[in-house]
C-alpha cells in the first residue's frame, strides 16, 4: 500500500509539471451523484486516496423541537459513490448551528477540519470520521471562513467576534495554538467574508462583502514570519476568490446578465485589476477555481429577463475551462441542473488532480473531470 501512495504521489507530480503536448485539446467529462439529504455547503478532495469529502447541512423535526443536522460523507473518486456510513452531528437551532461551508482535507495529519456550531474548527480522521481535536478560537464569535496551509504549518480563521468585529487569526496546525490575530474592521452587517491562500509564496486574500451597501472590500495579507494585512480598496461584491501563483482571481457577485464580465485578476503588489479570463458568449459569473497552475475553471452562464414580467430565463448555464496562458476558454461543459441555482454557484478543485465539484446549495452536486485530448 505504501508503493502504492508513493506511485500516486509521483503520478500527480509529474501530471502537474508536464505541459501540453501541441495540438491537445481539452474535454470535460461530468458525472451526477446521489444527491444528498440536506443543503451541500463545501467539498474537499483527498488525492492520496482517490476520495472526496462532502459536507451537507439540513433541519430535523424531534419531540423536542427543531434540531440543525451536518453530515460529513466519504466518496470514491473514481465512481462518485458514497463509502460507507456519513457522519451526524446535531446542534440546537438556537446556537450558531448553520456552520461555515468550507471543508478541508490534511493529508500529513488524515484529518478532515470543518466548522462546528460558527465557533470552533474540528478535526476528524479521514478514515473513520471520528472527532480528533476540536479547536475553539481565543477570541469568541462566530467562524465565517478558513484555510491551511499544510506546508507552513498554519491555519487561517476568518471571523466576527462578539463585539462586531472582523478578525483575521493566525494558528498553528500541529499544536493549534494562536500566533496572532488582526482585527480588519468593524462588521457593518457583513453578509460574507472569504479567504484564500497562496501557500508557495504565505500570501493570502480576503474579500469582505456588505450585500446591503452592494460593496466588497479585499485586503492582502503576509504570514510568512508574523501576519500583516492591507487594504487592497472597495469595489461590487465579490462572489469567489483563489490564487493562481502570486495572482489573485476573482469572480463578481453579480446577476449573470452581462456578457462583458471575466475573470478578474489583481495584482497584490500594484492593486492594478485586469480582465484575465473571459467568456464573451455568456460571460462569468459566480465561480471559480484553479487546479495546479494548469487550470482556470469558472461558471459560464447567462440568463435574459422580461423587465415586464420580471422573470428571468436561462440562456446558458455551463462551466467552462481556461489555460493560464492562453485567455480563450479551451472546453465548456453544460451544467446538468441548468442553472436552477442561479444565483449561489461554487467550485472546489483538486489541487493536484484534474477535477472540480460544482454545487449550488441545493441537495445536489456535480463532479467534473479535465481530459487532454490527443487529436486523432
């Protein structure tokens, strides 16, 4: 078995230094799981096992009142089926039982770590799904985001303390004790609040969203040696963020009506924003990801409106595939639910293989595949 993960690992290494062979195309293969009891919040890939992680959160009716149900399940890559039993956790409605959405996978500690209850991050094995460490924040509030970084032995938690306050904390993965902790600003009813990392340079973005005042803020951050964060300025919400090397990409939170919207990429350094990747036909909207530094996944659908009636109508709902040196999508794949998630689209990647999972916060997810095609 050993052999065999080393084999893998080596596999995906050498997968993700190889460049395409001139001529090869790109195709998207997707597959349709079951769908799951309740609202699927996040996904997270194990690439060491071929598996995947899904995070599905719903209401249940007891003798006792309504109870918040999450459910933590294991999947096979290769036939997107369910392994073996989910795991249940129940809260009461009244706590801070709707947790965050993300879901991550730590390979050198096979560890599973979601949100529990808004205020701590908990650790379960990533074979048995039993709890290993719970980790409660030194300033108490509520969990709104997090990231790892495995190889910088960190873990970043985006949250609001108790007195509105937006923190950004630092904590070590192998002893989860805090290193430091910024407050970046007062809340102002803020309706999202996201993180990402760029683990080969300790670089991280963080997107702040007041959905009322229709205004995202991103500010840039250094871990490396101590935490340090800046205001990179305002600007229209901010659907998804994620790094393509030093670059940071990101998508608008906006109605997918204009054909004109990309992929927008900013540099942390200048703060000078650009198109980056575009889908002139319907635009991008939403979501997006990155696999590697091979790949750009995003979602790529239009909708039209009767302005008399109000009622909107899918054009297209798609996601589609860019090259990071090429600007031109190179595959599009129909979306199976079409669009009937049209406001509230989000991807997770692999980092080392080339998959992506789409949900739409439903009961239903998808799970899509990159192919590099010789031509024949």
């Amino acid at each position: 078995m050993q052999m065999t993960r080393q084999g893998l690992k080596l596999t995906f290494l050498l997968w993700l230094a190889t460049p395409p062979i001139c001529g090869q195309t790109l195709e998207i293969v997707s597959s349709k799981p079951q769908s799951v009891p309740g609202i699927v919040l996040g996904a997270a890939f194990n690439e060491n096992k071929n598996e995947f992680f899904i995070q599905d959160f719903t209401f249940r009716s007891t003798s006792a009142g309504k109870v918040g149900q999450r459910r933590i399940s294991s999947w096979n890559l290769s036939h997107a089926e369910v392994k073996g039993n989910p795991r249940i956790d129940e809260y009461p409605v009244m706590s801070s039982s709707y947790p965050c959405g993300r879901i991550e996978f730590v390979p050198s500690i096979n560890a599973v770590v979601v949100c529990s209850q808004g205020s701590s991050l908990e650790f379960f094995d990533g074979g048995s799904l039993l709890l290993k460490e719970k980790m409660e924040l030194i300033n108490p509030g509520t969990i709104f985001d997090f990231d790892i970084d495995e190889g910088a032995n960190t873990v970043l938690v985006l949250s609001v303390s108790t007195d509105e306050k937006v923190h950004i904390a630092c904590y070590s993965l192998s002893d989860r004790k805090q290193r430091s902790d910024l407050v970046l600003e007062s809340s102002h009813a803020v309706s999202t609040l996201s993180v990402a990392i760029s683990p080969a340079n300790r670089l991280a973005a963080i997107v702040s969203t007041i959905a009322e005042k229709e205004k995202g803020t991103l500010y840039s951050c250094e871990y490396d040696q101590s935490m340090e964060c800046k205001s990179l300025g305002d600007g229209p919400p901010i659907s998804q963020i994620c790094f393509l090397v030093r670059q940071l990409l990101f998508v608008p939170s906006s109605f997918p009506d204009d054909k004109r919207v990309c992929i927008t990429s900013v540099n942390l350094s200048t703060n000078v924003r650009s198109k980056a990747y575009c889908a002139p036909g319907t635009g991008v909207h939403f979501a997006l990801g990155v696999i590697g530094e091979k790949y750009i996944v995003g979602y790529t659908g239009l909708r039209s409106t009767n302005w008399l009636t109000e009622n909107p109508k899918v054009v297209e709902s798609s996601f589609s595939v860019w090259r990071p040196e090429n600007k031109q999508a190179q595959a599009k794949v129909n979306d199976p639910t079409n669009g009937k998630g049209l406001q509230s689209f989000h991807i997770v990647t692999s980092k080392s293989m080339p998959y992506f999972i789409a949900f739409d916060f439903s009961s239903e997810f998808s799970l899509y595949k990159i192919k590099e095609v010789s031509p024949h």
